[in-house]
C-alpha cells in the first residue's frame, strides 16, 4: 500500500525530527545574486508549531496496511532569508502488508515561516521495490518550480506542494463554515498544477482508540468512475478546533475501503476537541 501517499493526499485534498536536506546543491538557486527578493504575503499561522508530530494508522478493509507520521521538526533552515518550517512525512507498510508490499517512503517539505508556501520540496519513494525521487525548487518571487537543472514550470502565485498545502490549510478560518461551503488551493506535483477542492459537509462527534473528538467532516471533490465509485466516496474528519489535525479519513473505492487514523499526537499548539 502506498500509505504516506494515502495519507498525505487523503489530507491535502480536504490533508523523526531533525533528518538531513536531501539535496543541499538545490540552496545554489537562493544565493542573493540569483534571486529577487521580494514581499510575499503573510499568513498568520496559529494551527501548528515547531515540534508537533502526529502519527497515523492505515488500513485497507480488515488488514493493517501501514503507519505514518507528519512531524514539524526543529530545524529552522533559511530560504533567500526567510525562516522556514521543516516538515517530514514517514510512511512503512506493517504487518502482513510488510511481506507482500514493502514500503518506505519519506516526503519532506521547507515551508516560508510568514507566508505558509513551499520553497523546497522532497519526495522519495519505495514501494515493492519501485523507487523514484523528487525535488522541487520554488520561486515565490517569480512563481516558478524548478524540478531539474533544465526544467522550470511556470505556476501560480502562493502555490502549494502536497505536504505544505495540508500545513497551509490548516490556518484557515473556519468557525463561520456553512454546509456546502467550498475551499481550494493550487497544488504542484508530478509537474503539474492541480486544484484541490474540499467541500464542508457538516459537524460530527468522532469515536476512535484515543477517544472522541468533535469534529468537521469535509468532502473532496472527486472524480467518480476512476478510483471512486461516487463523488462523495471520500471524506476527511478534522478536530473543531484551533488545530485543525485530521482525526479519521475514509476511501471508498472500487476495490475496497481504505482508512486512516490519528493513534497518537504531540507538541499541538492548541488544546484539542476532545470529548472524553
């Protein structure tokens, strides 16, 4: 199962400190001669902080199928000047799904501190043995990625990566939310734009191993006959609060349900919609 990938785009399309960059011949493109510094927007960001880590549980039907973990470490690495937040996701496969489909992957993501947008964007794959890499450079200046010394792509203002576009989201304000309210965001991968786009659906008490949660549910919108049998065959539970952490997430799909759990969490920078 690719499980960090579940995770991941299961959270940002609603969404181990201190690990090594990746790739530091990329920090050549924000030498002070190579770039213009510019204002960027600011977001004020209350959700999260330096430290928190939240892990998660997959499962696919009856089978344990993975765990993985989103941590803001504590490295405060600087971009063209800017502070950033050093976001890492692990994802392995467990148990039985262990000995048929091996899995390891690791995604990392250089988030601007003031503006919530990505200036770095690492991806590794393992996944039954297939392997790939990615690294994406961004521009915010000049709204451009650069996936390889020959490869820029031109995108839009205060685009997002799929590990920062959850971090992002996060901040949004949400007490004001009414059924049927819509929200997206731009988000590159696989050098691409696409928007993700997530519906709220409504207000729900959320039960699991850690206890229960008020929550938002929110709807994806997906594109049914693919992956989905229908549009709504994807939901996202968030906690009610000033966190906005993921509590459950299910996919109906064609062949199956996958689900995902929050099993444990530290360092939030807010107290938690916890019931009992």
């Amino acid at each position: 199962m690719k499980n960090i990938a579940v995770v991941a785009g299961i959270i940002t399309i609603m969404g181990i400190a201190g690990m090594s960059f990746q790739n530091k011949n990329n920090f050549s493109d924000f030498k002070d001669n190579n770039i213009e510094v510019k204002e960027l927007p600011m977001v004020v960001n209350s959700a999260f902080k330096r430290g928190e880590k939240l892990s998660f549980h997959l499962s696919y039907g009856f089978i344990d199928a993975g765990i993985a973990t989103l941590a803001v470490t504590d490295e405060n690495l600087e971009f063209a000047k800017r502070s950033t937040f050093h976001v890492v996701g692990l994802g392995s496969s467990c148990g039985i799904s262990d000995w048929f489909f091996k899995v390891r992957d690791r995604y990392e993501s250089y988030i601007d501190e003031k503006a919530l947008v990505p200036w770095m964007f690492i991806r590794r794959v393992d996944e039954g043995g297939y392997k790939f890499s990615q690294d994406y450079v961004f521009n915010h200046y000049n709204n451009k990625v650069k996936t390889a010394p020959d490869k820029v792509f031109d995108v839009t203002p205060n685009i997002q990566d799929m590990i920062s576009a959850f971090y992002n989201a996060r901040n949004l304000d949400l007490s004001q939310a009414k059924v049927g309210d819509t929200y997206s965001v731009d988000c590159f991968l696989d050098e691409k734009t696409f928007p993700i786009k997530i519906k709220f659906v409504g207000r729900e008490n959320i039960k699991n191993s850690l206890g229960t949660f008020k929550c938002l549910k929110f709807r994806p919108i997906v594109q049914a006959g693919r992956i989905f049998k229908h549009e709504e065959d994807l939901n996202i539970w968030i906690s009610d609060d000033a966190n906005h952490i993921p509590i459950k997430g299910q996919a109906d799909i064609l062949f199956g349900s996958v689900k995902v759990e929050l099993t444990d969490y530290a360092g939030l920078a807010n107290p938690i919609a916890k019931l009992k």
